[in-house]
C-alpha cells in the first residue's frame, strides 16, 4: 500500500495543502470544524509526517540530549523512560548520556561546538556544575535543569521540593511512635545539595517535634548505592546505643540496601526497624517488605522539562528563566507498616 502524502490528506479532507500542513505542525489558527476534518482525514489515511524534513526546514535536528548522573541508579532510568514518552509527543527523538557526576562531562555537554550542535535542546541533571559554568555557555539551544538549582542560574529548573519530601518522610515515622530515627545519605560536600535538602527536611521534622537530633545518627555516604546502603546500616547497628527505632534512606536504593543488612542480622522490618526510602523505584514495590518511599512525579518532571524546551523554541521564547515544582508523595508500604 503506497505512503499517504499530504496532498491525499488534502483531497480527502476537502481543504488545501497548507491547511493540512497548520494542522499537522500544530499552529494554532486553523478553525475547530477544519481541523477535525483534517485529523480524520490524517487517522484514516494513516499519514506520517516526514519529521526529518520538517525539523530541516526549520534548521533543527528533531534531537533532545538528556543528560544524568549514573544510568544505572533506576530512578534516572525511569526518568529517562518518561522524557521519552514526552518528546515523542512532540516529534523528537532523546539521546542519552551520562556523566558520572563528572565536572569537565558536564561542562563539555553544555558547552556548545559540534557534539552539542546535534541537538535542539538539552535536559541535564548536573552534579558538579557552577553558577560561573554556566555563564560561560555559549549557543542559543535551550537547557533546562533538573534537580537541585544552581544560585542564580539563566536556565529554566525543574525540582520537587526536597526540603519538604524528608519532612514528610521523617514526621511518617514520628506518627508511627518511633523516635530514635537515623538518615542514610547526607553528602556534606560541594555537590551533595540534594542530600543536603534531605537533611534539612529531617532536622525540620525533629525541630517540629521538639526531639533533638542525634548527630551520631546521620550516616553520610558518597553514593547513593546499594551497598552505601548496606555499609551505612551495618554502622548504625553497631552504634554503641544500639540500633534506631527506624532510619529515613535518601533513595530507595540505599534503603534496600539498608534492608538487606537488617534482615541478615536477625532484625525484622517493619516491626524492629521502620525504614523509609525515596524515588519509588519499581523495585521498591517489589521488594519483600514492600518499601515505603517518597514518590516524585516523574512523569510530570519529564513534561514540564520538554515543554520548556520545546516553548523556547517554538515560541521562540525569551522570558526570564523560571523555575518549575513538580509534586510529590509519601507512599506508605510494608516497611514501615507491615502487612
């Protein structure tokens, strides 16, 4: 069966070749009426836009970069998964890349020249970057950033409130009685913001309650792995006032790490530790116990990036950087509940 064309669009819908070309391009002025005649035309006919041609009529790519950590920890891939799905909406295909929280990758991926060139925009999750790099990026493409904000970044940010998230972690398992509560993760270093966010939001919580923290029970860890998860756990349950009635976990792979470490110690989940983790990873759901965990709304962070980006270069947009809040939730499971 030969290829619809957009004249045949055309001809079935009863309306011009530039008609079809307004709808299929998404302008906005095209009348109600004519635009469902031309969708049904498009949805019978099965008409596939040449986007290749589209994007270098326009001097684009029809290519996001997305750019995170560590591929390997599930919450970026899951992350990535989702600004997939969200650009394919708007006819663009993401590449991938990581950086290992590595400064000069980093810098060399929003830096412009002709890697950059490839791409009509970037999404990047950064570590190591700082207000003076940014500054020095040259290249009209839009960058949104995700994560923890640099101060006084010219780029569009997208977050969830860090700050809040442990709060909300911490004061679940003050409501559940338990009052000895250790944290698994803080980065007291330079590029640790977001763990950093986390710790504030559970010295919030124990201000609110009017429980002094224990500054013996905040575990720091370079990563956020399995095995920091494991290790830090295994420090808490030799500390010398013995182990805390529950432990808040910075990601939810530290907390199953930290699981593993209590059940093979003789300890159960929930009912001698409550533990806590965050990102709600897939495996997390999975897990026995069920892992209870803060929720970032991934899907609405991967809209609210490619949005941006794709704004900016529609619209051509030059507004000042804004920065955007994704929602999040606690999802209560079995280790902090039981069955």
């Amino acid at each position: 069966m030969a290829t619809a064309r957009l004249r045949d669009v055309a001809e079935r819908a009863g309306v011009s070749i530039r008609t079809v070309s307004n709808v299929v391009n998404g302008y906005a002025h095209v009348a109600a009426e004519t635009r469902q005649r031309v969708e049904k035309a498009v949805a019978e006919l099965g008409y596939r836009p040449n986007l290749l041609a589209r994007n270098l009529k326009r001097g684009r790519t029809g290519m996001l970069a997305l750019v995170v950590p560590e591929l390997d920890v599930p919450y970026f891939s899951e992350l990535a998964r989702a600004v997939i799905a969200e650009a394919r909406q708007y006819g663009y295909t993401v590449v991938i890349d990581q950086t290992d929280g590595e400064p000069d990758r980093e810098r060399e991926l929003i830096m412009g020249g002709a890697s950059a060139a490839r791409f009509d925009g970037v999404i990047l999750s950064p570590l190591s970057l700082s207000q003076a790099d940014l500054a020095q990026r040259v290249g009209s493409d839009p960058l949104v950033l995700l994560g923890e904000r640099i101060a006084e970044s010219p780029y569009d940010h997208v977050a969830i409130d860090n700050v809040a998230a442990a709060f909300s972690a911490t004061e679940h398992l003050f409501d559940l009685g338990r009052t000895r509560i250790a944290a698994v993760g803080d980065q007291p270093y330079d590029t640790g913001e977001t763990a950093q966010l986390r710790t504030r939001g559970y010295r919030d919580a124990h201000a609110a309650r009017g429980v002094p923290v224990d500054e013996s029970l905040i575990v720091a860890t370079h990563r956020f792995h399995l095995s920091d998860g494991a290790e830090a756990m295994a420090a808490l349950l030799d500390h010398t006032d013995g182990p805390p009635e529950a432990v808040f976990c910075y990601n939810d792979l530290l907390a199953l790490g930290a699981i593993r470490t209590l059940l093979t110690r003789g300890l159960r989940v929930p009912e001698d530790v409550a533990v806590v983790g965050f990102d709600d990873i897939e495996a997390g759901r999975y897990n026995t116990p069920t892992l209870t965990t803060i929720s970032p709304d991934k899907t609405q962070i991967a809209q609210l990036a490619v949005e941006r980006i794709t704004r900016r270069l529609d619209d051509a947009l030059e507004d000042p950087p804004v920065e955007l809040w994704a929602p999040h939730q606690l999802v209560v499971r079995e280790s902090t509940v039981g069955h």
